[in-house]
C-alpha cells in the first residue's frame, strides 16, 4: 500500500494525531462484531425511508465504479453470484453507517430507482438495455430477495479500534488520516460545521491562510479548538488521559447531538475568535516568532489556546497594544517550554499550556 506523501510546507508546526500509529496496542480493547443478512429491498429502505443506514461519503470522490463494474454487479446479483461481505458501524441508538461496500450498496440502490440501464452483459445478453422497471417481476423480485452479507462493528468497541478496522477495510491505494476517518465515521452536524467554519473569512484571515485543506488539516485544527473549548468549559463529559482521538470522537458526536441553537452558539464563539485574534494579533497570531527571519508556521498548539484565549475573554474593553505585548510575551514563554513541539498531546503538555491562557485571561479580567 503506497501512502501519499506530505510536503514539510504544508504541516503544521507541533502537527501530531493525522496520522494513525500502526504501532499502538489495545490490550483490554473490546471488539464486538456480529454477522447480519439483509436483502437489497431492505438495504434500500434502511437506506431511503427509516434512515437506518447512512452511506458516508467517499473521500477519493474519483474513485467511482464504472458502468462497467456497476453492470456486473446487477448481472452477478440476477445469477445468484454471491459478493463480498459489507461492514457497517453502529451506533449506541442502532444508526449503522457503511464501512466498506459503499459502491456496491449505491449501485444495487441505483438500479432499483431506474438509475442505469444495463449494457454489455456476458452471461446474461438478454438484459442488455434493460432499466429495473423493464424487468419482469421474477427478476424485479431476484434483485430484492438477493441477499448481502453483513458485518456489523457495533459498540463498545473503542473509537481507536474503529479507525484500525476502518483503516484496514478501506485500503485502496490511499491511507486514510485520522480526521479523514472522522469524517467518515461521524458525518452529520459536526462534519458540516467543520466544512462550513474552514472555508469562513475570518478562519482564513486570522491564520494568514497558513493551513490548507489538504486532507482535512484546517478542520482537524478547528476540530481540536472545539473539542478542548467543550472540556475546558465542562461542556463535555469526558476524562481527557493523552486519549486525544477518544477525545475528537467525543467532541464530533457531542456537537452531532446538539440542538440547532446551541450549534449556532458554539459556531459563533469560534468565529467572534477569529475575528478578535485578528483585530489585535493580525495573521500571524498563531505562529511563534520567526527565528533566523524565516516565518514559521501555524503552530497547532498554539492556535488552540490563543484560540481559546479569544473565545473566553472579551477585549472589548481591553487596550488592544498593551493586550498583543501581554499575549506576545506569553507566545514567547510557551515557545521555550517544549510543550508545543513535541508530545503535544501529552496531558502535562495540555494542562501546562491551558493553565497559561487561563492565568492570562484572569489576570486581565481583574
């Protein structure tokens, strides 16, 4: 398998969590799998009507079946060919999302709502040219009556031991980060805010435009803002032990389960962030001081807490020189403490660095 290469200018200074560690161990980890069968009528229901199943979207969006491929599969399921097994995860209220078998799942779907014709059949020629509706109803019938294997991944199997078998179920050519897996895993609410707030004016201006989007960095940084800012102000029920994947998982599903006006709070908090950073820091605000002149990078670390800073404390009153030579000075000391450039995710380095920007905030609040 060939994993794509990141360029050193694009990564974020202190960047850890993107990409999986192949050398973790989950001695006490449960892995509770059952074996399902549903026919394809069903799977379009669970799909279409109740809303059971969820087909997350693709990340490669090129890597689409061909007419090709998607024909077969309707020739193999009129044969009685069995095809490969599918995985799905559910979750704790029984919403199942595919895994892997997405294009099958789509293209079966498809067909069923006279999406394609069929065409160019070996062993079945008669049914070249023929959409679901010009079947007659023994056939209409085999294609709903065929039945799909199943693996359901279901819980409590841990959030890291979900991205391990998604990881090793969806190896095509691409390793999947963690965040792209997030993406996947919890798509609803929390995916679409992500998306929206990465793409805003006042994320990009605040940090000079210096995180791309390549493979989900600039939501996987806002992601870590919201996830600290929720522990921070006790919003999330969560014990935060180094476990900063559980941690990003909790935060995902927590915002999933928000009502519509407490999503609109938080994502305004994150915004009036932004736009506070950048009134008094400009856009280099999330970057430690050059050394030998060269301009560093965003330092992820350190967009959390200035992040986090902005987010609790109101400048309004504030004197806007004296509050970026208070905030610089600051940047300086963190800089020099290590705790940005290396086990960032440790809980000393947390604490350390949340402890700080609290101190500050407090002392400028008096």
């Amino acid at each position: 398998m060939k994993a794509i290469k990141t360029r050193k200018a694009d990564m974020l200074e202190g960047e850890e969590g993107l990409v999986p560690d192949s050398t973790e161990v989950y001695p006490d980890a449960v892995v509770k799998i059952s074996r399902d069968q549903y026919s394809a009528f069903e799977i379009k229901r669970m799909a279409e009507e109740t809303h059971e199943l969820v087909i997350a979207p693709p990340f490669q969006r090129k890597l689409v079946w061909t007419p090709k491929q998607r024909c077969e599969l309707i020739e193999s399921m009129l044969m009685g060919i069995p095809i490969p097994v599918v995985y799905v995860f559910e979750d704790e209220n029984g919403k199942k999302q595919v895994v892997d078998g997405r294009q099958r799942i789509s293209t079966m779907i498809s067909y069923m709502n006279n999406g394609f014709s069929l065409e160019r059949l070996k062993m079945l020629p008669a049914f070249n040219g023929k959409k679901f509706k010009d079947l007659e109803p023994i056939y209409k019938s085999k294609v709903e009556r065929y039945q799909i294997p199943v693996y359901v991944i279901e819980p409590p199997t841990p959030e890291r031991v979900k991205y391990d078998i998604f990881d090793r179920v969806n190896r095509g050519g691409t390793l999947l980060n963690s965040q792209e897996m997030r993406h996947a895993l919890y798509v609803g609410h929390a995916t679409e805010l992500l998306q929206e707030l990465s793409a805003s004016k006042p994320f990009k201006d605040a940090t000079g435009h210096g995180i791309k989007p390549t493979r989900m960095r600039d939501q996987y940084v806002i992601l870590r803002f919201f996830a600290f800012y929720l522990l921070r102000k006790r919003q999330l029920n969560f014990s935060y032990k180094s476990n900063m994947d559980d941690l990003l998982a909790a935060a995902m599903k927590h915002i999933n389960q928000m009502e519509t006006p407490e999503r609109e709070a938080l994502k305004q908090v994150f915004l009036n962030a932004m736009e506070r950073s950048h009134a008094v820091l400009g856009a280099d605000g999330f970057r430690f001081a050059p050394t030998n002149v060269n301009r560093r990078p965003v330092n992820m670390a350190l967009f959390e807490v200035i992040a986090y800073f902005f987010a609790v404390t109101d400048t309004a009153s504030l004197d806007p020189v004296a509050l970026k030579g208070s905030l610089n000075n600051l940047k300086r000391t963190l800089d020099q403490s290590g705790a940005f450039t290396s086990r960032v995710d440790s809980s000393t380095s947390v604490e350390y660095r949340f402890e700080k920007v609290e101190f500050l905030a407090r002392e400028l609040a008096c």
